[in-house]
C-alpha cells in the first residue's frame, strides 16, 4: 500500500501577526480619541477629518519608526552576543562544552548520553555557536531586511486601524455642520463604541 509523505505545516508569521497587532491597536485607539473628543467640541465633520488624518499620518510614522528601531536593536544585540559566543567558545572551551552538557540533561539525558553530542559540536565550531545562541541564550537569527518591513508593517497597520474611527466623520457631507444635538450624538457615538469594544 503506498505511503502518503507526511507533510509539516507550521505557521511562521508570529512576528508579523505582533507588527500588525501593535499597529492596529495604536491605530484604533490613539484617533478614536481624537475624533470622540472634537466631535463634541466642533460643528463641522471636515475638522474631525482633517484633524484625524493628521494625527493618523504623524501616528503611522512615529510608530514605523520605533518598529524600525526596535527590530535594528534585536540585530545589534543579536551581533554582540554570536560575537560573545564565538570568543567564549575559542577561548573557554571546556566551559561552553559544560553549557552544552547541562542544556541536554535539562531534558533528562544522562552525562553520558550528551558527551557524544558534546564532542560533535566541538569539532563544528560554527554549529557550537549557533547551538549556544539558539538553546543558551533563546536567540534566533533576525532576518534580513527585518527592520524595513517591521516598519511598513506597523505604520500600514496604524493608518488602516485610525481610518475605522473617522468613517462616521468621513460618511458626513464634507463640511456639513452638526446641530447641537448632532455634535452631541456624533460624540455619543464614540462614546458608545468605547464601551462596546469592552465588552
């Protein structure tokens, strides 16, 4: 009977689901405000609007650039430590051999059982060092290019997530002024959608 090749899928976007998280979060809640404030305070949906989507182009690129700092500064010290590592591996050997024993009987194997591995990776000595930088020090290799797209990423995801509180400004007339009692709902509106995104 012919075997089906067993095929592993595994999901691998984490830190683009994060990126896209952070931004819209920031993107939904930093206008919200906004808008719910001046829509009590002005008669006219054109200033909600234009106020909004000043603050949503300054948001989207305040937030960009601190993806874009943030992930340039996992690179750095990501740098400094395989830099640390490969030092420490030329010039205390036994030490880091020890490091790698003690990874493996965390798992339950037996001295004896880890030194055959042990003396493998001491003859790979790039192997050894990604192997301290990956189960010593939980460090995982920054792709290229990560900073750039982290930043689009966020900043897309901030101007998507600050347009969803300006629709009820933006599906107004532009221009058209609100009575007393319109600016009053416009401004319950907002209100009433906080309390519901609790929920």
């Amino acid at each position: 009977m012919p075997q089906t090749p067993h095929t592993e899928t595994h999901f691998t976007g984490g830190e683009l689901v994060r990126d896209i998280v952070i931004g819209m979060s920031d993107g939904l809640t930093v206008p919200f405000a906004l808008a719910a404030g001046l829509s009590g305070a002005v008669s006219s949906s054109h200033v909600v609007v234009v106020a909004g989507l000043a603050e949503i182009a300054a948001g989207s690129i305040a937030m960009g650039l601190g993806g874009f700092l943030a992930a340039r500064s996992d690179a750095e010290h990501f740098e400094q430590e395989l830099l640390r590592e490969r030092r420490e591996v030329e010039t205390i050997p036994e030490a880091e051999s020890k490091e790698v024993a003690e990874i493996f009987q965390s798992y339950g194997l037996t001295q004896e059982e880890c030194q055959p591995v042990v003396d493998a990776l001491r003859r790979k000595p790039k192997a050894w060092v990604d192997f301290m930088m990956r189960f010593e020090l939980g460090l995982e290799k920054p792709e290229r290019g990560r900073a750039l797209r982290s930043a689009l990423t966020i900043a897309l995801a901030y101007v998507i997530g600050g347009l969803v509180p300006l629709s009820p400004a933006s599906a107004s007339s532009w221009g058209r002024t609100y009575p007393s009692n319109g600016r009053a709902g416009a401004s319950n509106y907002y209100l009433h959608a906080a309390g519901c995104s609790r929920c």
